[in-house]
C-alpha cells in the first residue's frame, strides 16, 4: 500500500500522542462551586449532588485544606441563606453567609481566589432571580439590588463577583458600583450567556432556589438560540465584562466555540449540577467509567475554546491531571 499520509503514525505510543496533544488542560484553569450556608457547625451532604456538601463558613476549613492539596486554588461561593424575602434582602447583608465566609477564607487562606455568584434566587421568598412586578422580574430594580449585593461581596474581600442573574444591562450597573467604592480592580465574571436549563436542577435542590412560580425564561436564554449568544456577549463586553462564561457546558459547546472564536477576553464554561449528577448517576449504575466521562467531558469544553472550567469535579480533574490520565 502506498499510503503518503498515515494518522497512526502519531498515536504509536503514550509519549509521541503526548507530544502531539492539541488541547492541554491545567489545574489552574480550574474552578470549583462552594455551598456557604447561614450558620455554625454544618456540613450536610447535598441530596441531589452526590459527593457535595454544604458548609457553614466556621466549617471551611476541610473542604479549603483539599483544594489546596489538590492544586485548585479558585472558588466560587454560593449562598444559602437562613431568612427569605419578597426582594432578597439577605443578599447583601454584611452578615450573610457569603459575606462571612469571604472573611474567614481571605483571613485563614489568602492564597485562595475568591470568586461570588452575585444573584438574587437563593434569597427570594418567591425564588426568581430579583424583584417582582406583579408576575415578572423588574429589570431595572432588580439592577440595584444586584448591585448591592456585589458591592457587599467586594466589601467582604471577594476577589472577583460573577453576576448570574440574566438581567439588562447589569455589568454596567455593577461596574459603575465598584468602581464608584474604590473596587475599580475588581473583575467582573459576567454569566453572559446563560440558558434556561434543565441541567441547573440538582443545584435548585441545593440551594432552595427554584422559582414558586413560573419559570425563568423571561430572563434566561432560550436553549434553540446561538446567535442571540453572541449578543448577549457582545453587551457584557461592551459594559466592562473582564471574563464572559457560557453556561451550561455540555450541552452547549457550539456556543463555547463561537463565543471564543468571536471575543478576545477570557471564556469561562459551566458544566452545571445536572451534567454533575447525570455522571455521577450513571457511573453509580455501573453504566459508564466516572474518571473516564468526567475526563472526556472536560476535554471537550477546552477544546470547544474555553480558557477557564467551573466546575464539581475539579478536584477529581485535578487528581486525573496529576495522574497523567488528562493534560
Ligand atoms: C443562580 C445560579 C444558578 C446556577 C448558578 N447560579 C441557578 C439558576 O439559574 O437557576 C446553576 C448552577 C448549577 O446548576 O450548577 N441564578
């Protein structure tokens, strides 16, 4: 056979298909989401995440010792608060979970970067993402209130706030707060493109934040939409977005693609809690290898383009990257 060309040359062995690896994944690249709940002494697994916990602030210490162990150095908390109202006032309150566990992780572990998910749904009596007007969200009011909450995250010592609510012109907004309060250094993660997802299920379990009512398509992205992605990111660029994430992950790599294609700052992916369980579930099954899909999917999401990967099973990557098994 007179074969000029012949792939398999380059995947003989272990060494050469290293050398040859077009995307290379990093431990730094990696993010993971932190449950902060409202009170002393807890560390309750969470039902629908299996292998998450959340944690009162005080009760840190566990979960912050093995990321650091594992090489993972960035966090992105959320909120779970003790007292719901019709506006989410607990959002910004100095003495939030949030905000208190900023504290503790800034005092005892300045290494780690502290990044917040600033939104309104884990603080509402009525679970949507900001103020009510009648049966729909308040753009504009649900601005200040975003805002608030950002500044009170920045005043804690937060490094970084990741808006996610999905309102209009909300990096604008939050920009002109920080930098109006001495923050002009710190960065917005702008939720830029964020789709009404199913995926985001076991999360609402976690947080108690699913809406009472409705759903949140007025304000989330509707799943048949890519251009509108581009849009969407084009806006929060254009407001002073530092980092835009697309979110969910998998499910959604065409966008990561063309996002990243279209934009020079750094793309952050999702891959959410329903991608988490999903795996999780199924390898409990005996159905799937869980280090093998969870090392294909993250693969996946830096291949489609993105720079930086939030995401549950950061320290399980962590380990795998250590191991050779990815990287
Ligand atoms: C808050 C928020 C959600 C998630 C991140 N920030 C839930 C939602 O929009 O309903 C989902 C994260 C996940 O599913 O892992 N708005």
């Amino acid at each position: 056979m007179e074969l000029l060309n012949r792939p398999r040359r380059l995947r003989a062995n272990p060494v050469i298909r290293s050398l040859v690896r077009e995307t290379r994944v990093s431990k730094d690249a990696l993010v993971y989401p932190l449950f902060v709940r409202e009170g002393t002494d807890i560390v309750e697994e969470i039902p629908s995440m299996d292998g998450q916990y959340r944690y009162s602030p005080d009760r840190l210490d566990g979960i912050l010792t093995q990321l650091i162990g594992a090489g993972v150095h960035s966090v992105l908390l959320f909120g779970i608060p003790e007292h719901k109202d019709e506006i989410g006032s607990g959002a910004w309150d100095p003495q939030g979970a949030v905000q208190q566990a900023i504290r503790y992780i800034k005092k005892k572990y300045p290494g780690i970067y502290v990044i917040t998910d600033v939104c309104m749904c884990e603080y509402t009596s009525h679970g949507h993402c900001g103020a009510l007007h009648g049966q729909v969200v308040d753009n504009d009011e649900t601005l200040e209130l975003l805002c608030k909450t950002a500044l009170s995250h920045a005043q804690a010592g937060a490094d970084m706030v990741a808006p996610s609510d999905m309102m209009d012109g909300r990096i604008l907004a939050m920009r002109n707060t920080l930098d109006e309060n001495g923050f002009s250094e710190a960065p917005i993660m702008s939720y830029a493109v964020k789709y009404a997802s199913a995926f985001y299920g076991p999360f609402r379990d976690a947080a108690g934040s699913a809406p009472s009512f409705g759903d949140r398509k007025g304000y989330q992205m509707d799943y048949h939409n890519r251009r509108e992605g581009i849009r969407e990111a084009a806006l929060d660029v254009e407001q002073g977005a530092d980092i835009i994430m697309v979110k969910p992950a998998l499910s959604y790599l065409d966008v990561v693609h063309e996002v990243s294609g279209t934009f020079d700052l750094p793309l952050a992916c999702y891959s959410v809690s329903g991608e988490y369980s999903m795996i999780k579930a199924a390898a409990k099954a005996g159905l799937v290898d869980e280090a093998s899909i969870v090392c294909e999917t993250a693969v996946s999401m830096f291949r489609a383009g993105a720079d930086i990967l939030i995401t549950y099973f950061a320290m399980d990557l962590a380990r795998y990257i250590d191991e050779g098994r990815i990287g």
